[in-house]
C-alpha cells in the first residue's frame, strides 16, 4: 500500500510520550503484515514541538486514530510546495485535484508563518475557489459493515494550508474532532481534565493495570475512567466516528477489519481495584455519569470522601495514585491548598503508594515532601502545569 506523510499533533510538552505510543501502535500493525519488519526502532519518527511525524499507509493513519490515547489528532500530507504569489498557489490548487479527496465540501483552515503569503483569508478563497464543485456536506450513515457501532455521524472533513518561510504544506485532517472527545465525558465539574492529559499521567506513572490504582481528586472521572477503558482492552477512539469516514476513498473494509482486530472481547473486566474519590457530591455524580456512559461503571469503586478520610488507602496491596488536585486557577482559587498537599503526601508516605500528579507549579509540588522528579510540561484550561513522579 502507498505510504503517505502522517502527522500526529499533540499538545506540547507530551512528544516524547506520543511519539512512544505512535511507535509502538505503528510496530504492531506492521507486525501483523511482515513481522521481520516490526522492530519498534526501525519506525523513524520526527519530532517537533506540537507533532509527530511519520511514513504511514491510510489503514495505518485509521489505527493511529482509534488507537492513539494522548493525541490529538491526525493529519494527512497531501501535498507539499514552494509558493510566494497567490496566482502560484491558485495554479498548485489546481494541480493537487483537491476535489478528489472530498465527498463534501470540506471546512478550511489557513495559517501563514514568516511568508510572503500571509493574508489567510485571500488564501482562503483561494482554496474555496478550488473546492467549488463539491457539494455542501451531508450527514454520513453508518455503512453496515460494522463502522456502525460507534455512535453518531462522522465529523466533518478539513482541510488544512500550512505556509511557513514560503513553503506550503496540504493536510486533510483525518480525525475531525480533537481525538481526546472520546464521547464519555458529558458531565463536567469546575475543572474538567482532559483525556489525554488524563492518559499522559497513566503513561508516565507505568502503571500496567496489575497493582490497584486510585485517584482521590477524581472530578468528572477522567482518569479512572481512562484506566478502566484501558485494562479492559476498550480502544481510546472506540465510540466515536471521524472525518476520514466522510472522504472519496475511504476504505469501509480496512476500517471494519481494524475495528475487529481491536474490538473489546466480550466479558473483559479489570484484573484490579480501580479506585475514584472525591470531596464534591457533585464530582461523584458526574464521574458516576461519564462512567456510565464510557461503559466500565462496574469496574470502578466509587467514594463520596475527603483525602484522608478515602477507603482507598486501606488496600492491601500498595496503590498506585494518579491524581490532578485542585491546582487554586480554576479549582480552589482564592484558597490556601498548602493542607491539601501536604496530606497528600502524609497519605502517600504512610501507604508506601507511588504518586503520579498534575500540578500548577513547583512550588505546589514541593509542599508533598516526597521524592519527586518531572516528567512533562503541558497546559490545562489554557494554564500551565507540571507533572510529577515519586513517592
């Protein structure tokens, strides 16, 4: 199959944890199709702030967007060239065939950087100039071949002109919607975590899904749910749809056969205790919801608690804590959080747990007193944060 220039965005500071898991996703499919040519470091990736690029086939790119749990999205390169004249790029529109990628008009996205090109809504017209035939967009029914059982219509398709130092580079966006809307999370609290956030802190923490994992700030749930969703083998873009099911030469087949391939068995429940806790009724019920709705309600145990008062730390075996405090932005403003850090890491000192967190700074890190080292820098709700690994 023709391998194609892939880009994997992600919210900065989490390349290196994205870059793991293309790498790893992209290894296993190839395993099934030629396993001499699987090895992990054989895949050459380049990293750059905010993306990950690689050499994919489509049925590839289909995986990476079902598959991929700290992303947020993927884009396919469709063309690449030099431009400095809004004739030139009207005349390599011309010759990119954009209609044939397209059932339906596709939404446009322009961004000019450092180029003679720099008026994005002339370039703009230019690319609704090139797309004019195409009809407006239409809802996409499921096609009865299995795609179906993920809910709702497919995201519209986009289309995306990159110009950066006079050189123009075509994406399609083949996810649609940021991948991190897995469709769960419906309920919020004040300040919601988003999943892949939620996922990077369980890829950090190395949890594996065999020691029972807690987090006693649970808020809408994302984490725990992430953790259900993943001992349970449930795919991060399981029930959702996304834009390449809406383009010209969408391969209904390949995209039933992966979704076979990857589909959660039947009966799978988690090998341990997932814990959930939080001080809010109102956190509890939405977590409940979300819950719920990601269909792993079962596998958590849910406490209406404060920090120290949860039933977690009673386990037996020694907890691994992923957890996002209040950070005092959105959550907690106004207060003084230094008690809540400071039990926190009272809780984790006398259970021996390991703690993985989100914080808003050094310094809230700090007041833990444990032995801590930084993994990533990212944002959250538009504010920095910091993530932290110890005991």
């Amino acid at each position: 199959m023709q391998a194609w220039t892939v880009e994997v965005g992600c919210a900065h500071g989490l390349e290196s944890i994205v870059e793991a898991e293309t790498r790893s996703i992209l290894a296993t499919c190839r395993r099934a199709d030629s396993p001499e040519s699987a090895a992990e470091d054989a895949i050459a990736l380049r990293v750059k702030p905010g993306r990950i690029g690689v050499e994919a086939t489509l049925s590839e790119a289909y995986a990476l967007n079902l598959l991929l749990a700290t992303a947020e999205r993927v884009c396919l390169q469709i063309d690449d060239f030099r431009v400095r004249h809004l004739a030139e790029f009207s005349r390599f529109l011309k010759k990119a065939s954009l209609e044939s990628w397209f059932c339906t008009r596709p939404t446009i996205r322009v961004r000019s950087k450092r180029s003679k090109l720099y008026h994005t809504g002339a370039l703009a017209d230019r690319l609704h100039a090139a797309l004019e035939r195409i009809g407006e967009a239409e809802a996409v029914q499921p096609s009865g071949d299995g795609v179906s059982a993920a809910e709702g219509d497919p995201p519209p398709a986009l289309l995306e002109a990159e110009i950066v130092d006079d050189r123009c580079r075509l994406y399609v966006d083949l996810s649609g919607q940021p991948l991190h809307r897995r469709g769960y999370r419906l309920a919020q609290t004040k300040a919601p975590l988003r999943e892949d956030l939620a996922a990077a802190l369980l890829a950090v923490s190395g949890w594996d899904g065999s020691a029972p994992l807690f987090d006693p700030f649970c808020g809408a749930g994302t984490i725990p749910i992430e953790a259900a969703r993943r001992s349970t083998g449930v795919p991060p873009g399981w029930n959702r749809r996304f834009a390449f099911e809406t383009l010209a030469d969408f391969d209904a087949r390949s995209w039933a056969e992966i979704r076979a391939v990857y589909a959660p068995k039947p009966g799978d429940v988690s090998r341990v205790s997932i814990y959930a806790s939080d001080r809010d009724a109102g956190a509890i019920s939405a977590t409940l919801e979300n819950a719920q709705r990601a269909g792993i309600q079962s596998q958590l145990q849910v406490e209406h608690a404060a920090l120290s008062s949860a039933s977690a730390w009673n386990s037996k075996e020694p907890l691994v804590v992923v957890t996002d405090p209040p950070h005092g932005r959105r959550l907690g403003k106004g207060k003084d959080l230094r008690p809540v850090y400071q039990r926190l890491g009272d809780r984790i000192q006398q259970s021996s747990a390991a703690l993985t967190f989100l914080v808003g700074s050094a310094q809230q890190a700090r007041l833990t007193a444990l032995e801590l080292r930084q993994v990533f820098n990212s944002r959250s709700g538009g504010a920095k944060v910091v993530a932290y690994v110890g005991r």
